[in-house]
C-alpha cells in the first residue's frame, strides 16, 4: 500500500557518479600523477599525494547475463570493498588500493573465464552491435564473430607483444552503432541485393515521401501499382546501404544468400601522432559462415600478424599503411584488389593518387 | 527445427574457447527465464539460416517519454512466443561507468522480476542496456528503476545519453572535469533528452584528452575533447630514466612527433611548445616525465556520424579552446545556438553535420554567431566558385582598383 502512494517520479536523470567512487578515488580526483603498467591488464595509478590505485581490467563478452554481473558484484565486493566500473571497449575494470590483493583477483577471474588484459600494446575487447541477438536489420551476426576472433586473437589480449595498441570493431550494418569507421581493423555486416519491396503492405506501414527521401542516390521513385501508392526501386542505383529499410519495414534487404561482412583497415580516433583517420576497405566480401566464420577469423589474423610484423613500434595500422603505400598492403596481405576498393560516391576522386610518388 | 527441442548445436560450437562466451551467458539465464531459453532457440535459427528474425521497432515506451525503450518483436512469435514482444530499455548510466556492488546488485534483481535477465553492459551510446522484456512490463520496471535513482537514457531524434571518459576521477591526462561536464549536461538536457523534437538524433561525448578514449571525434554530434595551451610539463630526471631503461627516445618519442617540436641530445628533452600540437604522443610515452600543461580546457568539435545517411563525417573545429567550468554558460548558449538553428531547418533525419554540409559551414557560423577562424579548416578553399557576398555597386564613393 505504501508502494502505490509513491508519486511516478520522471526526469532524474542518472545516479550521481560520486555515489560510486571509492574513496581513494574522490580523495585524489583531479590530483592523478602518472600511471604505469604493472603488468598485462593492471595499471597503477599514482596520485600527488603518493595514493595509489590499482586497476585489474578483465575482457566481457559485453553481453551479460544477471548471474554473471552479481559475480563481478561478490569480487568486487571480496576485493576492493565493492567498487568497480566498465570501460568503454566494454572490458569490465576493479578497483583495488590493495597490491597484494591483484593475483588472487586474476585468479579468480580466470576461473570465471574472464582474461585479464587489453591494456597498453594490445587488442582491447571488440566494440560490437546486436547483431541477430536483438537487431532487425542486422546483415550478420555480431557476438558470434566477435567470440570467434576473440578466441582465436586472445594472446594479444592477455599479452602486450603487439607494436601498438590495435583497435577492433564490428557493427552488424552500414548503421554503425559504434565507431567501427574509425577502427584499425572493422568489420562490418553488408547488404548485397536491393531491398525487395513489399508492395501490398508499403502504403499502409510507411509514409511514401520519406521513403523516397531516405535514398542517398535518389534510387527510390514514387509510383503506383495496382492503383495502390507504392515505390519504384532504380536497382543498378543500389549501392545497399539500407536505408530505406531503416524507414520503411517495408523494403528488407536481409538475404541469406548474399549477406555477409566486409572488412576495413587503417581507422583510428586518437590524435596521437597522426590526425583522426577513418577505415579503409581492405576485403569487399566475406560470406556468413556461422557459426565460427572461419573465413572472418583467417583474414583478421592475417592483417594482425603482418601489421605486427612490420609495423615500427608505437606505428597503428593506419600509419604504417600509409608509410608503405596501399599497393604494399595489398600485395604483403596477400589481398586482391578489386572494383570494389575504388571509392564512387561523393568527392570520390579525393581519393585517387594524385601524385607519381609511388614504390616500384 | 531449434524451437520446442531445446537444442542449439550452432551455439553450442560459441561456448568453446577462451574468450567469455555470450552464449554461455544466454544459457544460464535461460535455465529459468523463459525470455532467455526462446531468445537462444531464434538466435539457432538465424544461425541455421542465416538471417535475422527481428522485426521493426514500433512505438512503445513509458508514460510521458518518447525515448529510451526500443521496440522489438519476433518475426516467429508462434515457434517463440516469450520474444514475441521483447523491447529494449536504454538506462542512463552514471558518467564514467563507475558502480558499487549494491547498485549493480539492484539493477540485477529489478531485471530478474522483469525482463529477459539479459543486459548489455554496455551498449554503443553508453547506456546500460536491458535486452528484452514485454510492453506491460515497462512502466512496472520503470517506476522500480526511478526509485532506485535510476532514469531512463535516450533514444531516437532526442539529445542521445550524453557519455564519457572516466577523466579526472582515475586519468592524469584529463584536461578537465568529464564527469561533472557530462553529469550537468545530463541534467540540464532531461527534457531533450526524454522527448525527441530534434530533425535526428544530437551525441555529446566528453574526452579528457586528445586521446579520445571515446570516440567522440567519430561519433559524437558534438565531440568535447580536452587539451591545454600553456607548456607540457616535464620531469628531465624522468625523460633520462626512461633512456637508461632503454627508451629509444630519438627514434620513439622525438621522431614521431608531428610537429617536430622535440629535440634530444641524449641528455636534455626540449620542447617547443609553441609549435606543439597537443597530439599527446610523447605523453602517452612518457608518462611519468611528461604531462599536459596546466592552463587546461577543451576544444569544441562539431558533426560526426556514421554513414547513414549521406556518408561517414568526422567532427570538425568549432572552438579551438574553451575552458569548461560551472555553470558552464558559454557552452550552453552555444549549443542551444546550434540546436536552435539546427531543430529549425535541418531536414527530417539530417544530423548536424550533413546540415552543416548542405547549408555551408560559413553559413552555419553566421546563423549561430561564431567568427569563421583558420582553426576550423585543413585549409582554405582550393575551387574559385565563391558566393561573393560583397561587392560595389556604380555610385558607391570608392571606386574599384580596375576603374581608376
């Protein structure tokens, strides 16, 4: 009865963070010194004051299940008096001001399953979409994959044996959610057939001018069948991004057939050294292989261990690309360049060389 | 058939190996959510035939938003009948992703009384994310979230839940408070960010420093990305320490600086700062020698987006610095500047940045009352094809250099 009295409260917004800081953190905030690396997946950091906090960064599949979480909740708990956070590669972080406590905690980790790194010259934990678990316009899968490279690149997670740090991503279509654009190694879930418009149900489900508006080539045209408003897809304008899809639940482009992901180079978003660089096309197609995507997992490996191979330290992916040209990279990764690689949407001739200096 | 046998030989292939698995996580809440056993029989399905069985968002939510759940419904309710409805809420996290065990502990029991016992922590904008649940269960959960402190996120054409790095709290580099930023904007944006009446949706994302931990420069509509304009604060006992220990400093710290700003002899780190461009390399390499300066604050970066609609931007230059304090006023009227402008004549769909693209960001600048400054460009115009503004005309008392 109390319960139902309680005014229906809208409008508060988040939890204050201070509410979740652990003391060592409000006492040194903002007074942060340096950090060192310790060791794979532990950090410490040290306060003016000489304070100390130690940070043991352990990888998540990101989706989680409530058991899982009222696990972290018991370490947490057992080990750094209930305080820990996420990070945003999704990595699960504790916080202890206790060194000795750091190896039981990893021990303890691992046999929850959980590895211990990402941290300093590593691959952090994959920044992925939903996928076929929750998405409607999902191209492929998202965790599946994820798991798949995972499992097979997690040496460079626990280890920090790579030339810098390397940055992977996934979305499951041209939407993005994430900034896998800007990723030194992206997958991305893509379309290859327009969408196959549902005309009995289009009128009713979908305002026809913002179908028609949604196109980027202006590839979509009112028109009527059967009496009936509808649209005219101009296929060979297709270029597959979905977008009508995303307005109108009318024109699908899922395909089994001809889904599946390409694979993206050279993105980063850090300022370190070189400028914010998007992703380039490195593998135009791979077919959906669940569940394991053996294909995916091969050519990911590939680019990490010749990246890694030559690249200079501190060098991502993107610059050591752009120190050996694009025809060493395709030529060391073994890739095929294709029609594909070649850029013909706006401001596409920004993209030629435009220059004679080249590698022969 | 995957549905009614229980059994999911594909998925079962993703509990192998050493990374966590997220099957495993689906299957030990399908052991008593029934949520989570039909979720795991479709995710089979798709993965036999290789294609998703979602369908399309409609519109639910709670009473008085019109952000923060997504809609979800099965396109096989009748092999799957507890996905049929299973909609996505959106929850705010708090900045930084700092949690106790309590408060971790609360969200978990409000989620096994009313959803699929399944989460993301967390999800692309930053929210937390509980996956599935039905229509009638939303203002139930709801009202348990609000009296746990807890509020819904964004989603949709509003102002998205504004996120960022865990900055001063545990990060030396922070340039400035990304926590309280993001916490105030949070606040001060409930209604924009609860109601959706923008032309698409508007990403704030606080980085500390030009690191970027948070992508923002790539997904944020405005990315805040701390920096500082006094000099790099150095330790030479350190930067000759890091040598002894085997630091190849001409070749990894100076010769990777953009700015060619550095200089080594072996004994002596100079810097001229004048010439740096706060890329933070050598701090990165360095850290227990180098720091950023103390004259802190952030610059200002308009736009980014992912391709949908017309192409990937990244953001661009709008305030090269600005320091950023309570009550953080010239912030706020420059955004409400932009959003002004912006929710007036962008086009449905049109993130800030294709706006910026279609309108002209001289154009834009003038509309929001901001000077146009080299800063904001890689470099001037190369096509002579000017909208010249200004001109003579015959009886104006200066006459031009060709007529005299």
């Amino acid at each position: 009865m109390a319960e139902e009295k309680k005014k229906r409260v809208t409008d508060i917004g988040p939890p204050h963070y201070e509410k979740f800081l652990p003391p060592v953190i409000k006492e040194n905030y903002g007074k942060w010194k340096y950090h060192e690396i310790l060791k794979p997946g532990v950090l410490v950091h040290v306060s003016e004051t000489g304070a100390k906090l130690y940070s043991v960064r352990a990888g998540s599949p990101r989706l989680l299940g409530i058991e899982k979480i009222r696990l972290y909740a018991d370490l947490a708990d057992k080990y750094c008096d209930g305080y820990l956070r996420f990070t945003s590669r999704n990595n699960v972080e504790f916080l202890l001001t206790d060194e000795s406590k750091i190896d039981p905690l990893i021990k303890d980790l691992q046999k929850l399953g959980h590895p211990v790194g990402g941290v300093g010259n590593s691959i952090s934990n994959i920044v992925h979409t939903q996928g076929w678990v929750h998405c409607h316009s999902a191209a492929t899968d998202a965790s599946g994959i994820v798991k798949s490279v995972m499992d097979d690149l997690v040496e460079y997670f626990t280890d920090m044996k790579l030339p810098a740090k390397l940055r992977v991503a996934l979305a499951c279509c041209l939407n993005m959610c994430g900034a896998v654009h800007c990723s030194d190694i992206a997958i991305l879930g893509i379309h290859r057939r327009p969408p196959k418009t549902n005309f009995s149900k289009l009128n009713s489900m979908c305002e026809i001018p913002m179908v028609v508006s949604s196109c980027p080539t202006a590839a979509i045209k009112p028109t009527t069948i059967d009496g009936k408003p509808s649209v005219e897809v101009i296929e060979e304008r297709c270029m597959f991004c979905a977008n009508c899809y995303t307005v109108c639940p009318a024109m699908p482009l899922n395909d089994p057939l001809n889904d599946g992901v390409s694979i993206w180079v050279g993105g980063k978003v850090s300022n370190a050294r070189s400028e914010p660089m998007f992703s380039k096309l490195a593998i135009p197609f791979i077919p959906n292989n669940p569940p394991r995507w053996p294909e995916v997992v091969e050519a990911v490996r590939n680019l990490v261990e010749i990246w890694a191979a030559n690249a200079h330290p501190y060098e991502r992916m993107g610059e050591w690309v752009n120190r050996i040209g694009w025809p060493r990279f395709f030529e060391m990764t073994g890739i095929e360049f294709q029609k594909e690689h070649i850029d013909d949407f706006k401001h596409a001739g920004l993209t030629y060389k435009r220059s004679a200096q080249l590698t022969h | 058939m995957a549905n009614g046998n229980g059994k999911t030989p594909k998925l079962d292939e993703l509990e192998k190996g050493a990374w966590p698995s997220f099957v495993k996580e689906i299957k030990t809440e399908a052991k008593k959510n029934p949520m989570a056993k039909d979720l795991l029989g479709q995710l089979e399905r798709s993965y036999e035939e290789k294609i998703g069985h979602w369908k399309h968002g409609g519109i639910v939510g709670v009473m008085g938003y019109g952000g923060g759940v997504i809609g979800r419904y099965s396109d096989l309710p009748e092999d799957f009948p507890n996905v049929s409805h299973f909609h996505t809420l959106r929850i705010n996290q708090p900045a930084g992703w700092f949690y106790t065990s309590d408060a971790l502990r609360k969200l978990c029991d409000i989620w096994e009384k009313h959803g699929s016992g399944l989460t993301n922590m967390h999800g692309s904008t930053g929210d937390i994310i509980f996956l599935g649940t039905t229509t009638e269960e939303l203002e139930p959960v709801f009202k348990e979230l609000t009296e746990a402190g807890f509020d819904l996120g964004g989603s949709g054409s509003d102002v998205r839940t504004p996120s960022c790095c865990c900055g001063e709290a545990r990060c030396e580099w922070a340039c400035y408070d990304t926590m309280k930023l993001t916490y105030f904007l949070t606040m001060h944006y409930q209604d924009e960010l609860h109601r959706p009446a923008f032309p698409y949706k508007w990403k704030f994302k606080m980085a500390g420093c030009p690191n970027d931990c948070v992508a923002s420069v790539a997904r944020a509509d405005m990315s805040i990305i701390g920096t500082w304009r006094d000099s790099i604060r150095m330790d030479n006992k350190a930067v000759t320490e890091y040598a002894k220990s085997g630091m190849n400093i001409e070749r990894d710290v100076v010769g990777n600086c953009p700015a060619k700003c550095m200089e080594w002899d072996g004994e002596e780190l100079k810097i001229d700062n004048k010439a740096c461009r706060k890329c933070m390399h050598c701090i990165n390499v360095m850290p227990k020698a180098l720091r950023p300066g103390k004259d802190k604050g952030a610059t200002v970066l308009l736009g980014s987006k992912a391709p949908i609609v017309e192409g990937a931007l990244l953001s661009s230059v709008l305030i090269p610095f600005i320091k950023l304090e309570e009550p953080y006023t010239e912030l706020i009227e420059l955004v409400d500047a932009i959003h002004d402008i912006w929710a007036e004549e962008g086009k449905n769909r049109e993130r800030v940045g294709e706006f910026i693209q279609r309108v002209g960001l001289g154009n834009f600048l003038e509309a929001i009352g901001v000077e146009p400054i080299p800063q904001m460009v890689a470099h001037p115009r190369e096509n002579p094809y000017v909208f010249y503004e200004e001109y003579f005309e015959e009886d104006d008392e200066e006459e031009s250099e060709e007529e005299s």
